[in-house]
C-alpha cells in the first residue's frame, strides 16, 4: 500500500498518468459518468463566462482547453479548435467525439443558429449540474448502507476477536 502510495504521488505530475488515469476513470460504470458530466458543466461553466465577455471562439475554446484538466475533452478541444480555425461550425467538430452527448450537441447547434451560444452554455450548465447532484445524492443514499454494513461487520469482528478468548479461558476454568 506505501509503495503505491509513493509510486501515485510521483507519477501524478506526469502527463502521460495523467491521461490513463483520466480514460480508465471514465469507463468505470458510475463515477465515470459523474466525473465526465461534473468536467462538462465545468467546460460549459467556462465556455459561457467567455463568450460573455466577448471573446471570440476560437480563443475561448484555447483558453477552456487549458483550464479543463479532464484530458477526454482537453484532447478534443484541441482538434475542435483546429476544426472552428477551418471555418466548420462548433457543433459539427464535437459530434466526432464522443465525450459530448446528443444533448450538449443539440443545444450548441441551436445557440450557434441564433447566434446564442451563451444562453445554450448557460442551459447546459445548469442541466449538467443538476444531472451532477441528483445522481451525488444518488450514491450517497446507495453507499450509505453499505458503509453501514461494512463498519458493524468490522465492529463485530474486533468484539469477537476481544471476548473469545475471555470465553474460552472460562471454559477451561470449568
């Protein structure tokens, strides 16, 4: 357990684990998703704040891509960024990857059509962060018992551990 301890701590710094460590927590069945969807509202938090302020696109999704530290969507910010340069609409470049579902790629079409894409952020935000506490509740409400049995089980093994031998020597007493 040290050993990996000391081996994470040195390797947490490294691009490269940092990458492999991000694409295996995605596919975990229900922290993935959660991990995925908390670093979308954080994009979509940062891409509104942004293009509020009036900044163009292109710079915006340079400076979110540097901001967001979940490499899934800083690798495709990267070639979307590339793809926006080209003259190709925002939505079209996402739909190739596929951190990005139907939804955020509905929305922003949408935004980009009416010339909009701060209140499509906005919305996106808002629905991804209340996507993020109903299903932290979630596992919190499912975890909870589970800790609860965990913990007694613990509890009663260490109350075995301490009154069987008082047992036993009683016996022997006999």
């Amino acid at each position: 357990m040290v050993f990996v301890g000391i081996a994470f701590i040195l390797l947490r710094k490294q691009e490269n684990f940092k990458r492999q460590t991000d694409n295996l927590l995605s596919h975990l069945p229900v922290i993935g998703d959660l991990i995925r969807k908390t670093y979308l509202a954080r994009f979509c938090l940062t891409m509104e704040l942004l293009i509020g302020a009036d900044i163009p696109l292109t710079n915006a999704l340079a400076l979110v891509r540097r901001i967001v530290p979940y490499y899934p969507i800083r690798d495709s910010l990267k070639e979307i960024e590339a793809d926006v340069m080209q003259g190709r609409s925002l939505f079209t470049s996402m739909q190739n990857y596929s951190v990005y579902d139907k939804k955020i790629i509905s929305l922003i079409k949408v935004g980009e059509e009416v010339n909009q894409l701060e209140k499509s952020f906005h919305t996106l935000k808002e629905q991804y962060l209340v996507e993020v506490d109903h299903k932290t509740a979630l596992l919190s409400s499912v975890i909870e018992p589970v800790l609860i049995v965990f913990i007694g089980g613990f509890v009663a093994a260490i109350l075995i551990a301490m009154y069987l031998p008082i047992f036993q020597m009683s016996t022997s007493f006999q």
